[in-house]
C-alpha cells in the first residue's frame, strides 16, 4: 500500500512539472504493479495483477496525432525442458525422439497498446526478446537433427506452454487513461511457476524505442504446499520415500474401512 501510494504521488509530480522543461529531456518511464508477491495456497485459482505507470518528459504537443505504444513482458524463471515425440509401434505409442533444452522462460506473457509489429521494426522485437517468437529456444545439443525438426519440436514447446496458459500475447490490452498515463492487467493462471518473475515495460515512439524499466514479482508456495515442493525439491529421496509410506498406508485403511464382512 504505501509502495503504490509512494508511485501514485510521483506520477502526480511528473504530470505536474514544467512541460518546457520535459521538451529537453527525453520520454522516462515509471512503472508500478499491484502486487509485488502472489502466494499459492491449497485453493488458488489463479490472480490478477494490474500494471501502472506514466511516461515522464511526455513531448507530444497536446494536440498531436502521434501515439505513445508500450509493450509489458512478464517472464518467469529459466528452467531446464524436455520435448518428447510419441510415435506408434506395433500398436503402443512410445518416445522416440526428443529436444532438450538448458534454460527457457518457464513462463512469458507479453500485453501490448497494438500488435508487436506494429510498435516497431523485427529487429528491434528479435533483440530485445519481445513477443513469442523472438525467443531464442534452441536444443541443448547443437547440431541436433536438421533444422526443420528442431522447428517442429521448438513449436510442440510452444504450443504445450500456450495450451497451458504460460506462454501468451494480448494486443490493445494496454490502455492510456491520459496523455502519460498507462494501465495494464495479466491473469496468472493457477500452475504458474514459482520463484522470481520480472515483469519489462518498453516504451516506443513511431517505431522508434525510447525507454524501459523493470521490476520483480515473487511467486512462492505457502503451508503445506511450500512445504512439501520444498521437500520434493531438496530431499527428493525422503519425499518419495514418504510418499510411498503414505500411499500403502492410505491404501491399507481404504480396505479396511470398505471391506465387506
């Protein structure tokens, strides 16, 4: 409360300076998100966060046809991945060929004022990673296979995180309340990964970029689940040593419990 009451009096101070001043200045942006930790309890379904921010040093002339656009980035952890193709022999279907992959976004969703080719060129969206295409999600092993199998199996990757709503791209979900001012909404689906998330806002001008900024989002397991994730995660052994012990013994008393005399 007291972060977003603190950015709320800044944005009020930028919309205030003296825009004679702004002109020699070039466009800063401020950003601010509702939430800086979302915590994953036994019954979460999922949260919404709101993004908000102003540009400072607007130069636009009030009157001015020209358009601010501002693309926000959410991306999770890097982890390790596996893509595994089934194939059908004899009648059962098993593995056959598989990509692996050393660090890609666990999650990335990206919101955008328009289209992301509309807010600048290719080059600029292929260096600055904006947009799902633009990640560089190549096999582990170099010289795996030939090229359009790696595409197919780099497209199997992306087709399994956007089914499961980590990876995502929604243009005209960025909206100007004033001339400077911007909001933002991303929904985080329930099997959002945990860890530290950042979120990126990239500010353009007729094609051109002029700005960014960056802050982090914490997603961590509360009670029981952190407590188990942590164990699964640390002490894998014992976890499915427990695990195990639980099951015969949750087996064991179903049967007694039903059984008939």
């Amino acid at each position: 409360m007291r972060r977003a009451a603190g950015l709320f009096a800044v944005i009020m101070l930028a919309l205030l300076a003296d825009p004679a001043r702004a002109q020699d200045k070039p466009e800063q942006l401020v950003t601010g998100i509702s939430s800086e930790k979302i915590e994953i309890t036994s019954n979460f379904t999922g949260a919404d966060i709101v993004i908000f921010g102003t540009i400072e040093n607007n130069r636009l002339p009030l009157d001015s046809t020209r358009k601010y656009d501002l693309a926000i980035v959410l991306q999770g952890p890097e982890t390790p991945a596996v893509v595994r193709r089934k194939e059908r022999t004899l009648g059962i279907w098993i593995n056959r060929d598989a990509r692996s992959y050393s660090r890609e976004p666990s999650s990335y969703m990206v919101v955008s004022t328009r289209p992301l080719d509309k807010l600048t060129d290719a080059k600029t969206l292929k260096l600055r990673r904006i947009g799902i295409d633009n990640l560089s999600i190549n096999p582990r092993e170099e010289g795996t296979g030939s090229a359009a199998e790696n595409q197919a199996f780099r497209d199997a990757f992306v087709r399994l995180k956007k089914t499961s709503k980590l990876y995502v791209e929604s243009a005209g979900t960025v909206n100007f309340l004033s001339r400077s001012m911007f909001k933002a909404a991303i929904d985080i689906p329930s099997n959002i990964p945990v860890g530290y998330h950042f979120m990126t806002a990239y500010l353009f001008l007729d094609g051109q970029f002029l700005a960014s900024q960056s802050l982090s989002l914490q997603i961590e397991k509360t009670g029981f689940e952190r407590f188990a994730y942590r164990s699964a995660h640390q002490q894998p052994a014992l976890y499915g040593l427990i695990a195990v012990v639980l099951a015969v013994l949750t087996g064991w008393a179903a049967g007694i419990i039903f059984r008939k005399n």
